[in-house]
C-alpha cells in the first residue's frame, strides 16, 4: 500500500508541495508516486523535513548517482565567521553569480539531473530561491522563434559568467576547485533539450551560457538575454521563502533557478546535494 501524502500544485505551470509524509520513510510504492510527481511537476518542496545529513544523501540516492553529496550554499565560514562581499571572497561571488538564472554544471561536460536542496539557517529578509519552467517557456514561444533556435547550440562557462559580474577567481585555491572553475570545460549544448524521462522539450539557456556559433558575439548575447528575459515570467515563475527545514528537490533538466539576494550581515547556510545527469541525455555535444 502506498503511503498518501498530498500533492499541492504551485500557482505556477509547475511545481508542488508535498506534504503528509517524512521523507526517510519513504516505502517502495511511495517512492515511485513521488518520483512521478517529480517528472510531472519539476519541482517539490517539502516544509519542516528537517533532514539529517546522511537522510538527505540518501533521499538524493533515490534520484539517481551524486554529482556531490552536501555542498556548503553558505556565507558562514567553518569557523562562525560571516564572509564579506566587500574582502572579495570568492565563495560570495559564487552566492552572487548564483542570482543570475542558470542550471546548474551545464559548464561540464555532464549536466546535473536535478538537487535536492534544504535550508538550515535563513536570513529574515530575502535569501528566496526562484525557479522558472523551461518547458512552458519553449512551448509559450512563437513558431520562428522555435524555428530559429531549433539548430543553434551555445558554449556554456563559469568563467563567462562569472567574469560578466567583474569575478576572476583566485586560482590553485580549495575554493576555485570547490566552486566548479576547475570542471570548467566551457562545453557546446543545443538551445532545446530533450527531456530524457518525458520527451517534452524545454529551452536549455541560463546565466552559463554564450557565443552561439554561426551569430555574432552580440547577436548571441541579445538572443540569449532575449530568451532568459521571455523565458523567466510567470504563470513560469516561483520564488520559495524558505523556513529553516525545508527540503525541495528540482529537475536540472528542465528549469531554471536563482539566487535572490539577502542582507549579508546575516547568515544563511544552505545545503545541496547534487544528483548527475546521464552521461548520454546529459553529454555536451560532441
Ligand atoms: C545552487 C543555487 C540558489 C540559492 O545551490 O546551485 O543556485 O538560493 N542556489 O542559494
Ligand atoms: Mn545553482
């Protein structure tokens, strides 16, 4: 018998939140409803799971193999102290870059499938997670549109988009390994996506992405700022406001996500655990 939770529909053209069940408990059957739920909706948020670290690994596992287990979204440093925008820290560059929409690893040459993300400090004001529906984007365009893009591909790169916020990191750090600039191979990937699970096709742009072959370097960049500006707009669009314990999980393959800024004189210490992609529906091309 499966478990009944509840399923509530964002009002958005994706996303849900799941309530009703402890996610460490998850039995064979419920899990399997829920993994539905999840191709369906893109997104699930789950309030008050206060997961342990190894229960959200483990409900990660469940999704697929880990690009990373628990990696530190946070302006706390090991030692208690707040890192400040105004040293140059590189981890707060990160946590800025983060604010432009973007999928996560589209740099490498595997793509991530999704994270399951859960918050265990927030800041009282700001600090949101916004994510956007690249399905309903692609399907919302105009037929040229979809015309003109069906064979275009882009480069994506950290270091593209970080240098655009006037970030050049420290490199041979712990940081500039930890932070991804060294898995960055500034890959090519086709503006649409095929969804491995669904089939549905979705936009595959963000913050990473660049120089489309066959444009000029300023054509590319208006087309893409043009499709992120058209793509990220509701009925396609839902920002959470997070409560220390919330758990969401988000399908990399098929949304977009960002960072919201925050007072940084407060701390918000995030955790994110990193499912990869298929090595064959999430390869770079060539
Ligand atoms: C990430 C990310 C957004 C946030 O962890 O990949 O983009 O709100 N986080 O911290
Ligand atoms: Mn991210």
């Amino acid at each position: 018998m499966a478990q009944s939770f509840d399923v509530q529909p964002l009002d958005a053209s994706f996303g849900a939140v799941v309530t009703g069940l402890r996610l460490p408990d998850l039995d064979r059957p419920s899990w399997q409803a829920l993994h539905e739920a999840w191709l369906e909706y893109a997104l699930l948020v789950f309030p008050g799971q206060f997961l342990k670290k190894d229960e959200q690994i483990a409900f990660a596992r469940r999704f697929g193999a880990l690009e990373f287990e628990m990696g530190a979204v946070s302006n706390v440093r090991e030692d208690g102290t707040l890192r400040l925008e105004a040293e140059g820290d590189d981890v707060v560059k990160i946590l800025k870059g983060n604010e432009g929409w973007h999928a996560d690893s589209t740099f490498k040459p595997i793509a991530a499938k999704g994270a399951v993300f859960s918050a265990e400090i927030v800041p009282t004001v700001g600090g949101h997670t916004g994510w956007a529906d690249m399905r309903a984007a692609y399907e919302a365009l105009d037929e040229a549109t979809r015309e003109r893009i069906a064979p275009l591909r882009a480069y994506h790169s950290l270091h593209y988009s970080q240098k655009r916020i006037g970030h050049v990191p420290k490199a041979g750090t712990d940081d500039y390994r930890r932070l991804g600039f060294a898995g960055d191979e500034n890959v090519l990937r086709p503006l649409v996506k095929i969804h491995p699970d669904t089939g549905r096709k979705s936009l595959l742009i963000g913050r990473h992405a660049h120089d489309i072959p066959g444009l000029s370097p300023a054509e590319s960049e208006a087309l893409l700022q043009e499709l992120i500006d058209f793509a990220c707009q509701p009925p396609r669009l839902y920002h959470h406001d997070w409560r220390a314990g919330d758990v969401v999980v988000w399908d990399n393959r098929c949304l977009l996500h960002q960072a919201t800024p925050f007072d940084m004189t407060q701390p918000r210490v995030m955790w994110h655990t990193r499912i990869a992609g298929d090595p064959v529906s999430e390869a770079a091309v060539g």
